[in-house]
C-alpha cells in the first residue's frame, strides 16, 4: 500500500469516527436514547461511514493516477558519446594516396555497335513512330499501270490477292512505286489498307520492293516463283 492511500484511509476512517462519536452524541442528549444505544448506534454508523469514504475517495482512478504521478520516473543515465577516431593523416589530406597503394586501372568501355539505319526493324520502328504522332502523306499514286501491264505485287511478302486488287484500287502498280514511300507515305498507306492496317510496316514492304524493282530477288519471291 502506497503512503498517499494510507493517508487517505486513515483520513476517511477519521471523519467516520467523528461522524460516529456526533451521532451518538446527539441520540444520547436529542433522541432520549441510553447511553449504551447511543454507543452502538455511533459505532454502527461509524464503521459504515468509513468504509462508505473509503470506497468513494480512496479506490477511484484518482488515487492510482496519483500514485502514478507521484513515483518518480528512473533517472536516466546518459551514455558517453562516442569519441571519433582520429583521421590518418592519410585521410584527412584529400588527393594524397598513401605510399605503397595500388590505383586499378580503368578499365575502356567497349564501344557501342551502330544500329544500321537501313535495317529492316529500324525502318518499321520509325514508320510506327510517325504513324502514332499522326503525320502522313498520301503517295503518288496513278489512274493505270504504265505500258497497261503492272508488276506483279504479291512477290512482295504479305500481299495476296485481295490486297494487290486493293493496292491497285489506291493507285499502286509498280515496285518502284511502292520502294518510293517515305516514312510519312507509309504511315499513309497503312492506315489506308481497309482490313489489313499496319501491313506495310509490319512486313516492310518498301526494302522488298526496292529489291525487286532493282532486278532483284527476295527469298519470298523466290520461292513464289518456284526457284530455290
């Protein structure tokens, strides 16, 4: 038990024994009682007013709040801080190395290979750029195949028939048409193919068509015309 509840109850118990002894007192010269009713009667309410006060003043959250409040909190020990090693006169001069270190070396980064503009994925890589920032330009096209008598457009590798009929409906006949386009011509064309957008960049049309309107062969050509 801590001293503030001892102080308390002996507090309590006090105004029970006084509230006792003047209840007695005023049955034994008021009320007409005998002195030995009037005892008992005071002893009764005596005991009933002290643990009543104790109850109500000595076992609320007050009390153990105070007694909280009232034990001191451990001092704190506060650790030395810690002395920071000397620096080495080494350290402490920027620049300098000390003698008998070792520098490595740097070793040469290898130099980057150059990504050659003409290959095929490069060019279809830039027509799909152009075509998703929307700058196109429709090619020059013709009203008929010159002499009457266009190329034969599907030795290109993806135009069939359908889409050769459909080139044809746009106004392309010829390879060197075709290997003519500029990036902005292809971005064109490919938004153009109803049902087969994205072909030209896809299959990169214009590198096989400058092949073939070169006198060349691809190796689809190739084997569209039966060779080995």
């Amino acid at each position: 038990m801590s001293d503030l509840a001892a102080t308390c109850r002996k507090t309590c118990w006090g105004f029970a024994l006084a509230v006792g002894i003047a209840f007695a007192v005023l049955l034994f010269w008021a009320g007409g009682y005998g002195w030995f009713s009037s005892l008992l009667t005071g002893i009764i309410v005596c005991f009933v007013c002290g643990f009543l006060f104790t109850y109500l003043f000595c076992s609320g959250p007050g009390v153990s709040g105070a007694e909280t409040a009232a034990t001191p909190a451990a001092p704190r020990i506060d650790e030395p801080a810690a002395t920071p090693a000397a620096e080495s006169p080494a350290a402490a001069a920027p620049g300098r190395v000390p003698p008998g270190t070792v520098t490595p070396a740097k070793t040469p980064e290898p130099p980057k290979e150059a990504v050659p503009q003409d290959a095929p994925g490069a060019a279809a890589e830039t027509a799909s750029d152009v075509a998703e920032t929307g700058a196109q330009d429709k090619p020059e096209t013709l009203e008929a195949p010159r002499d009457g008598k266009g190329d034969n457009l599907k030795l290109i590798k993806g135009v069939g028939p359908k889409l050769e009929a459909l080139l044809n409906r746009l106004g392309f006949y010829h390879f060197d048409q075709i290997a003519a386009w500029s990036d902005r011509e292809v971005a064109w064309v490919d938004e153009n193919l109803e049902g087969f957008r994205g072909r030209v960049s896809r299959d990169n049309w214009v590198a096989q068509a400058k092949t073939l309107a070169d006198g060349g062969e691809t190796e689809f050509s190739r084997r569209s015309r039966g060779g080995k």
